[in-house]
C-alpha cells in the first residue's frame, strides 16, 4: 500500500487539501485529527478519558470519513470550538497516543491514504512514502478556521489567541510533538489559494508515484 504523510499545526489547510487531492489520485483521505476529537468530546462530556468504555470506530462511505462514538455518529459534533482544545489537550496523554497509533496503522495497511495529522510522517508513519509538512503563519490559519466555524466563531481575536495556545501545546508536548519528519517536505501555503496548494501537493504525489 501507499501512503502520504501531511502533518502540521491548525489551519494550515491539511484537511481541506488532502481530502480534495485524495479524491483527485484515488486515495483515500484519513482525517487523524478526528479520532483525538472524539476523545476530547468524550472527556468534555463526562469529565473523564474512559478509553476503556470508548467503542471508536470509523466509517468511509463514499470516502467521508465518519466517526462514532459507541455507535453515535459524533462527526459533526467534534467541529466544536471547546472540542479543539479538548483534543489537544488528551492528545498529550500517552495511553490516549498509544490507544490511537495501531488504528491509524492498520488504515494505511488496508489503503492507499492520505493521512493528516501532527505526528503522521514521525511517528504513526515514520515509512510514509511521501511525507509533507504544511504550515502558515499564526494568522493565516486563524483566518481560515474563522470562515470554517461560520456562524459559530467567537471573535477574530479569540480564534487566534487559541491556535497560537494550541500549537504551543502540540509541539511542547513530550511525546510525539509537532514537528516536521528530517525528509518532510516543507511547504508554506501563507497567501495561497486553496488550488494553489492543492495543485502543488497532488504534483508532488503524482510524481511520487508516477500517477500520470
Ligand atoms: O487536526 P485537528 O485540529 O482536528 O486535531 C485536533 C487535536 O488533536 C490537535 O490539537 C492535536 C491532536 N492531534 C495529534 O496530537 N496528533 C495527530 N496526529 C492529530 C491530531
């Protein structure tokens, strides 16, 4: 199997990139993030990690990703505001890492994949066939997540004050920290159109892979 490995911090555009170019090479995109979501949701929730009753499962009819929660459908509830920091917030818990890395391996057994998340080309798939790191500044990607939260965003102001916390917190973590893999390539989408990006990245596959 194939696999394509895009990490880096919130905003950068990972989900929205790798889910279109997944479509475009027929891979198929795995969204990391939304397993550690569930995780947070589930803590907000109940005020404790309880990965020992937390049934996760995955679904990809028609290649959306699905995620569940002992059989709810949580998809769209894990897009919550407080449900971010949440994630990142559990995803600095080692038995929360380890409970997550095997699913995410056997995803890229079974697939050609896309998969983006922090840790992707440095620790879930250190052989990753093609490994990209996305990045942007701060405001960028606060940007981008204020006109994705919609009618749901708080201020501007509070959309960035929380990616900067947010990316604090990923790369200082200890275990598995955000950081780009030595054979990463780096790619900076500050002041990219989506198509820009987009385009570059499904270049760099098809030529991986010799895809014509
Ligand atoms: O990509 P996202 O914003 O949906 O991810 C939510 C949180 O999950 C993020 O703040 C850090 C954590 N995460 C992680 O630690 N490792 C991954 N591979 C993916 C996400």
């Amino acid at each position: 199997m194939r696999s394509v490995a895009i990490d880096g911090p919130s905003g950068a555009g990972k989900s929205t990139i790798s889910r279109a170019v997944a479509g475009r090479v027929g891979f198929l995109y795995v969204d990391t993030g939304a397993l550690y979501r569930v995780v947070g949701l589930r803590f907000l929730r109940t005020g404790e990690l309880g990965l020992d009753t937390l049934d996760l499962t995955m679904d990809f009819r028609d290649r959306e990703q699905r995620v569940y929660d002992c059989g709810e459908d949580v998809t769209e509830e894990i897009r919550r505001h407080d449900v971010s920091k949440a994630a990142s917030d559990c995803s600095a818990l080692p038995e929360v890492r380890r409970f997550l890395l095997e699913r995410q391996r056997e995803l890229a057994r079974r697939h050609d994949v896309i998969m983006d998340g922090r840790d992707i080309g440095t620790v879930v798939l250190p052989d990753a066939d093609l490994k990209i790191f996305l990045t942007a500044t701060p405001e960028d990607r606060a940007q981008r997540r204020y006109e994705q939260l919609g009618e749901h965003a708080p201020a501007f102001e509070t959309v960035l004050r929380d990616i900067i916390e947010r990316d604090k917190n990923d790369s200082a973590r200890a275990l598995a920290p955000l950081r780009a893999a030595p054979d990463a390539i780096l790619l900076d989408t500050t002041g990219n159109t989506f198509e820009q990006s987009a385009a570059l990245i499904e270049r760099c596959i098809r030529e991986r892979f010799s895809l014509s």
